[in-house]
C-alpha cells in the first residue's frame, strides 16, 4: 500500500503535555481517567504504568514525570497497513536530533515535542510532510 501524503497539525487544545511514571502495579489514578479535556495515554509494562496528559492535572506532589511536552498529530485515519510512518516522521526528528515520543490509537497518530524543540521539529519534519498547518501557530509560533 503507498503511503498518502502526510500533514502535520497542532493538537487543538494547546497544552503542554507531561510524560508520567509510576509503579507498574499501580492502579490507574483518578486524575488521570476521568473526562476532563485533553489527551491521556496510559500504558502498562512491566516496568511501569506510563501516562502522557495535559501537565496541569498532574497531583501535588508530582509523580515522576518529564514535563514541557507539545503535541502534534498526523491529520487524517490511516490504514493499518502503510508502512512506515512513523520511521519517516521519528527518521526526520533524529536527524535534527529533537526527542519525540509516539503514540498510537485505532484512529491517531500522535508525536509529542519538547516545547524547546519545536522550531527545529517543524524544519525537520518538513522534509517529510506537510507542516503549514504547524507554521506561524501553535508552540512558539513554529
């Protein structure tokens, strides 16, 4: 199947995001399954119970969590069966050498920036998709 392609748009809330850490047995905290607005991603390893949300619904005290994340989503629903995506949209990123987490749902593509990093990602991933979406809004203006 050829790839379409891609473009790149804000998530609409413009948030930033935090990347949290707890336990892996942890049961899955209120704050971050109730309904309030926003992305949330949870995931269990092994290891740990991941969560991805808007940073300001983090409790006092905080868990361990990276914060000053923006994300961004690949607009449109993709098939399941193109390949490579996400190598060509983390690939562009690497180059530029800005970290990017990425998640995905049955529907969505999501990549979640540093806020710090957003200029350079904007440049980087517009070697590999439409980003006019990204430029002159959102995250520091892109």
């Amino acid at each position: 199947m050829t790839m379409p392609p891609l473009a790149l748009e804000w998530l609409s809330d413009g948030r930033e995001y935090a990347i949290a850490r707890l336990d892996p047995d942890a049961t899955i905290p209120a704050w971050a399954s109730d309904a309030r607005p926003g992305i949330v991603a949870i995931t269990r390893t092994p290891d740990e119970l991941a969560i991805i949300l808007p940073a300001a619904r983090l409790p006092e005290p905080r868990p361990i969590a990276s914060l000053g994340w923006v994300g961004l989503r690949v607009v449109g629903t993709l098939d399941f069966g193109l390949v490579g995506i996400l190598a060509s949209l983390t690939g562009a990123l690497a180059g530029a050498s800005v970290s990017v987490c990425a998640v995905s749902t049955f529907d969505t593509d999501l990549l979640f920036v540093r806020h710090a990093d957003v200029g350079r990602a904007v440049e980087a991933l517009s070697s590999v998709a439409d980003v006019g979406r990204l430029r002159g809004s959102g995250p520091g203006g892109g």
